[in-house]
C-alpha cells in the first residue's frame, strides 16, 4: 500500500495593522498597506501570492473574529463565488 501525502496548506490572513491592513503570510512576508483601500490592496495581493498551491485567504475583523474566508486550490485564480463570509 502506498502511502498518500497532501500537500501543504496555504492559510494567508489579511488583518489590522497600524492603521492599516497587512497581509500575512509567513514571518518576514507581511508587508501592510494604509488608505482608503488598504483592505482591498491587501486582498488582491493575497490573491496574486495565492496563484499557486492551495489553501485559504482568512479576512479578519478589527476584533480578530474571522471575517471571510476565500479558498484557492492552484488554478491560478480564486472562486469569488465561494467566499465564506462569518
């Protein structure tokens, strides 16, 4: 029998961060963005790091309660229509 592994899943979290948003991804990837559209910023860059491999995008509130969560599975783009919303 062989045995199955999975790959590794992405979690990418968009969240508050002095006076702006930051995306998070990994410790020293976390680049934020201030501005009326900061939050949207922070989104689709998530979105264009989330081209490849699969995972989640987790938009968190100002509270730290989970806000929206956008899968991705490694097609090169996201599925707008899946977005869970909390």
């Amino acid at each position: 029998m062989l045995a199955r592994f999975s790959a590794p899943v992405q979690v990418i979290q968009i969240r508050p961060h002095r006076n702006g948003w930051q995306c998070f991804e990994a410790p020293g990837v976390q680049p934020y963005w201030t501005g009326e559209q900061a939050k949207e910023m922070a989104i689709n860059y998530a979105k264009g790091r989330a081209k490849f491999g699969r995972g989640e995008i987790r938009v968190l509130a100002q509270n730290g309660s989970t806000e929206s969560v956008i899968p991705f599975a490694g097609s090169g783009r996201t599925d707008m229509r899946l977005i869970r919303r909390y």
